[in-house]
C-alpha cells in the first residue's frame, strides 16, 4: 500500500506539471498584457522608436497609439511595432483629441491588460528601485490606480535638437521642490476605470488612487512629492527650436497655443539640477535600437521586393493558327520597373521559345483607365509555338503568363484556352444578386492567380473555400487542381451554390459545395445558427489552403476572431489562408477622408468603421493594428500583406489582401512538452533517491 501511495502522489505531481506546462504553452497568447501604455501623439517620429523602445525594457507590453494628424514620419516607424502586434493604432484627426481617445481606450481595451499607463510622448516612465515597472505595481493589487510624479526637464542648453538620444542629452531639471513636480499621470487598472476628467485624473467605479507611499490622491497632483520607487521624466522642452514648434502646434486638450512665453518664463527652471538616473538604460535601449534597425532592414527588403509584383493586367485573346498559339493582352507596371520579358506556362509546362512584342500602342486601354499611367503603351502580343501534346488537346488549356520586372516576377496573368465549363447564365447571375459571367470568369482567374503565386498551391492540395458563393473561386481551380487534390466551398444560402453543384461537382467529384444554416442579416436572415457558433465541419489540420474572397468584409469584430481561430484549427502546419478585407488605417482613413475611397467607411464600430451604421454587415473594415492583433492571437502568423485600390491607392487587387500562415504543430508542441516532463520525471527520481537515503540513515 505504501508503494502505490507513493506511485500516486508521483502521478499528482506529474499531472500538475503537465497542467502548468500546457497552461504556459497554449495559453500564453490568450494572456491579458501585464502593462500597457495608451498616448496620443503628433509628429513625434524623430523620438517615437526610442520612446517606444524605452518603455519595452521597462515592462510595457503594449502600446495604443492615437494619432492627432501627424504630418511626419510617425506612419512609416509605427509600421514595424504594428506588425509585430506591439502597437494598436488610431488615426485620431479630432481637435482636441486627448479626452475622446482616453475614452476610446478604455472603451474599447478595457480588459486588454491588467494596467494601462496614461501618459505623453514626451514622458518616460520608469522604476528607481527595480528593472521593471511591473515589479512596482505588483505592490498596488488592491488600489485602481498609482499616481506617479513627475520631474520637469530642459533645454539643457540645446538651441537645436542634438543628435543622439533624448535621454542622453536632456540631463537638466527643475528642482524637486518646484511646485507642478506634483502633477501625476496615473498607470490604472481600465477594469475599475470610468472616464477620464482630465490628463491627469480619472473616474474609478471602486477602490481609490495612491502615491508610490499609498497616500491617496484626489487631485491631479499629490499632496508630497515622491519618487523613491517610480517617476516620470517629463521633457518639456526639449531644444529650444523645438519647444518652439511644440508651442505652434497648439494643444492635444484644447484649441489653443501656449505663448513663447510660456517656454521663456521656464527655461531657467527647468535647468536647475543635474539628473542622469535614466541613464542605466542608455547601453540597453542602444542595443535595442540597433536590433529593431537590423530587423526593419530586412522588412523593408522584403516589402521592396514585394511591391515589384505591383502590376496589373489582363490576357485577352487567345487563338491557335497553324499550330501556334497567339495571346494578346495588356500589362502596366504600377511602380514604373518597365516589363522586360515574361514567363510562359501552358498547361503545365513552361516554354522559354516563343516571340514577344511590347509596348504597342493601346487606346482601348488608356479610355478605360484614363488615370493608369502606361496605359496608352501597354499591350503585348505573344506567339509560342505548342508542343505535339498541345496541339493535339488544347482542351482546358490553362495558361499563366509571369511578367519579368527586372529580376522580378510581377503579378500572374491566368486564361483558359477552349473551356469546357460553361459561365452562369445571366438570369442565374441575376436571380442570385451576383455581377456579370465576365465579371465572374475574370474574378475566378484574378484568384487563381492570387492563390498559386501568393500561397504556392500546387495542384494536389486541399483548399477550403469559405464563403464560396456561386463558385466563381472553384471555376478557376477547376482548370487547376488535378484529380488527388480536393476542394470544398460552403456558403450559407443552398441557391447559391446551386449551379456550382450541377455544373462542377458533376464533372469533378473531388470538388464538394455545402450550405449551412448560418444566420447573416444580409445573405441568409433566416439562418438558425450564429456565426460564432459555427464550427468548420472538418478535422483538425485538414487544408493546405484556406480562401475567403468576400466574407471578411461582412463580418463583425466577433464572428472574424472566430473564424480565425477555426482557420487555424483547419490548416495543416505550412498552410496557408489568403483572405480579402478593408484595412483601416492611416492612410486609408485620410483617402476616406479626402473623398477618394469608394468605400465610405465612417461609422466607427467595434474593431473598425463601417458603410452603414444600420447594417453594419453591408460593409466593414477593421483597424488594421487591430487585426494584425487577433491574428496573432489565433496562433497563425502573417506572412503576406498588399493594399488594395478601393481607397484610392495603386494597386493590381482592389481589396486588401492578407496572407496568414499555421506555423506550429500541435504534435510538436506535445513532444516538446513530452521532453519537460522527461526532465521533470528524472528530477523527481533523483529526489526520491535522496529522500529513501535519507529515510535509511534515520532508520
């Protein structure tokens, strides 16, 4: 008995360990973040990296930035830290604008973190007493806020903005005892949090605000000053040139510039005292900045080579004439690389021999895209020469041209010579509320295209295609996809899919359509189930590829982070799901903005902004930094993005498209878990040892 008593407590122990390692492992992205910041900001790009690099070493997990209209380079740095899931943006354009996006955050993030620092650009926090800001608020678990001081800091006699870091060269500050030193910005738990009254103030549903010494605070300041565990460098000023444009940009909280005065009155004040407790940092902000520049190298590498697929184009007419097959067609570089050559696969099977002429004079062209610069140069004529095979079955002949940019490939080109599949009829096309079957057959090799160069399917892969509509996506795999490989569409309305059933799935078994009764305001009102409760209908790691042309643009907030989660529940580990959404943005927005989007998206819901504030579903984007989030939390990795033109931009697609990846096998994970507890398993024997040893010398 005394040895299975011991046999089961060595099972406990295991189990327990099993669980922890499981709950670390799993569960880790489903984590709230310990502490975040929440700022808003206006052209603060020359000290955006080092202030967001700063407050990364001290423990700050996230950032949500809202920004006021900047006119700088703040885009273009916060492009990394979005990417990386590290910052949440807001394009924040309101005058002020400070109290609304406080409010916004705490709307909109309020149990996304246990902690959100309040705070400006131009302030950093951190602890005196400890490494990182989370060892500090780790004393407060029973407050709803600490008030942190601040310390007022100068020119230090910088008339222009010096080169190096802001905190190296800003070393001077007012005296402890100056009076506004008592002015606090609060790091708050956004669960007990109300609304903000002012910059410096909050209303809590519970519990109370205390200093660092758990004195409580019912002002903006504190009634002493302390900063024995935690502070607030507040750089001002900053160089006097730059203060000067501060002061000219007016406010974040009101309509209204401070005078020049302002600056003069404190420039003495602000110098007084000589502090260089921030400066234990500088060697390790210094090597993080220098890793973020190595990384953002190879990103902007790999986003250049990207935009050189950036054309657009079409094949047009295909015929066969004493054995040789001619293609006319019209292709423009959208970033001006000229287009050299192209690639030539028929059925198949590439051909390096044929003749090519480029640049011919295209009128047609140029009247239906008058503002597309190129276009009155852009067709090409090409004849190839067909092999024996080819000439004598031309039957579904599909053909992929790839234009030659250079040493790069831009956007494939895909046509089916002799079809036999027949288009939707024009009363289908009608009945079920769908464009033309030019609109249809041009769409279906659009994403053929899309699919083989962007994801690499091959023609013996699995794809799901959710939301497959009248099959316009499976028309054109249908003239890819060999007899191994499988498709499988769904949709929600049974009338839908109805020709893609008879007039594929006849011919082509492997190619599945099902309806499921899902309740959507717009295609299917009668729906019996709703779109979170939906569950794909197949095993886990089933696809190579996912596909959702349309659907993402008519989802909420809610039902999209379900379906990402069912997307990597599907996908094999490498596969991966293209989708088309609207990405919202700051560039996207100021297009809105300027009139020059076809999608008027300005009524601000949950995640994004919609068309129609009484039917949201019509149309929805969603704020990009947002969506980089959820996907990451899903577990799947982005390894592909590309504007589209519905917002006015340049580009061959017209939504934007999002190309996601299933990284990590589960299998993988449970062998690494099988490993910790090997490790586990023979500490645990070793302690055994020890202890009957030492039972033995007791006896």
């Amino acid at each position: 008995m005394i040895g299975n008593t011991k046999a089961i407590d060595k099972s406990v122990v295991i189990n327990k360990l099993i669980e922890e390692v499981e709950s670390d492992c799993l569960n880790k992205k489903g984590e709230k973040c310990r502490l975040s910041i929440c700022a808003i900001m206006k052209d603060e790009g020359s000290y955006l990296e080092e202030w967001l690099e700063f407050h990364k070493l001290v423990g700050v997990e996230r950032f949500y930035l809202y920004d006021n209209n900047s006119t700088d380079n703040t885009q273009e740095i916060l492009q990394f830290y979005i990417q990386n899931g590290e910052v949440i943006y807001y394009y924040w354009p309101e005058k002020p604008g400070q109290m609304s996006a406080y409010s916004h955050c705490l709307n909109n993030h309020r149990y996304d973190s246990e902690w959100i620092a309040f705070i400006d650009l131009d302030e950093f926090l951190f602890p005196t007493i400890a490494e990182k800001i989370t060892d500090i608020i780790d004393e407060f678990y029973d407050v709803s806020a600490l008030g942190v001081n601040w310390l007022n800091f100068g020119t230090s006699g910088h008339e222009k903005k010096p080169e190096g870091l802001q905190i190296e060269n800003f070393i001077k500050r007012a005296k402890t005892s100056f009076g506004p030193n008592k002015h606090i910005k609060c790091i708050l738990r956004p669960d007990k949090t109300v609304r903000p009254l002012n910059p410096h103030q909050f209303v809590f549903s519970e519990g109370k605000v205390v200093t660092e010494n758990k004195q409580a605070i019912n002002k903006p300041f504190s009634s002493t000053h302390s900063i024995k565990k935690i502070r607030i460098n507040h750089y001002t000023t900053r160089s006097k040139e730059e203060s000067m444009k501060k002061m000219m940009r007016g406010r974040a909280t009101k309509n209204e510039q401070r005078p020049w005065s302002h600056f003069e009155s404190k420039d003495v004040i602000f110098n007084e005292v000589e502090d260089l407790t921030i400066q234990r940092y500088i060697p390790q902000l210094k090597k993080s900045l220098a890793v973020v520049a190595e990384k953002k190298s190879k990103v902007k590498f790999a986003l250049e080579k990207s935009n050189l697929l950036i054309t657009i184009g079409n094949i047009g007419k295909v015929v066969i004439e004493n054995q040789t097959l001619k293609l006319t067609g019209w292709i423009v570089s959208l970033n001006f690389i000229p287009i050299s050559s192209f690639k030539v696969w028929i059925g198949g099977e590439e051909y390096r021999d044929f003749q090519q002429t480029l640049g011919i004079d295209s009128p047609r062209i140029k009247k239906a895209h008058p503002r597309l610069k190129g276009a009155e140069k852009s067709r090409f004529d090409l004849e190839i020469l067909l092999n024996k095979i080819h000439r004598e079955n031309y039957k579904d002949l599909l053909i992929v041209l790839i234009p030659i940019l250079e040493n790069y490939e831009g956007s494939f080109l895909v046509n089916v010579f002799n079809p036999s599949f027949m288009l939707p009829t024009k009363e289908y096309i009608n009945r079920v509320k769908r464009n033309s079957s030019f609109n249809f057959q041009s769409n279906a090799f659009k994403w053929l295209g899309y699919l083989i160069q962007r994801t690499g399917l091959k023609p013996t892969d699995s794809i799901l295609d959710i939301g497959c509509g009248i099959g316009d996506i499976a028309y054109g795999l249908a003239y890819y996809l060999k007899p191994r490989a499988r498709y499988e569409g769904i949709d929600f309305s049974e009338k839908v899919i109805d020709w893609a059933k008879q007039e594929i799935t006849s011919r082509k078994p492997n190619f599945n359509f099902k309806c499921h009764n899902i309740y959507h305001p717009i295609y299917n009102s009668k729906g019996n189930m709703s779109m979170t409760e939906f569950i794909l209908p197949y095993p886990e790691a089933s696809f190579d590829a996912i596909c959702i042309s349309n659907l993402f643009t008519h989802l909420s907030s809610m039902a999209l982070r379900h379906y990402l989660h069912q997307i990597k529940r599907a996908l094999k580990v490498g596969g991966k799901c293209l989708f088309a959404c609207f990405l919202i943005n700051y560039e996207s927005q100021k297009l809105i903005a300027d009139g020059k989007s076809s999608q008027n998206l300005v009524y601000e819901i949950e995640g994004g902004f919609c068309l129609d504030s009484e039917l949201p579903e019509k149309t929805i984007g969603f704020q990009e930094s947002l969506l980089i989030d959820w996907i990451k939390e899903s577990g799947l990795t982005i390894v592909g993005k590309y504007y589209g033109s519905w917002c006015g931009r340049k580009s061959f697609t017209y939504q934007d498209l999002l190309i996601v990846e299933k990284k990590i096998e589960l299998k993988s994970k449970l062998s690494n878990y099988q490993l910790v507890l090997e490790k586990y398993k023979s500490k645990l024997e070793k302690i055994k040892v020890k202890i009957d040893a030492s039972k033995s010398k007791i006896n």
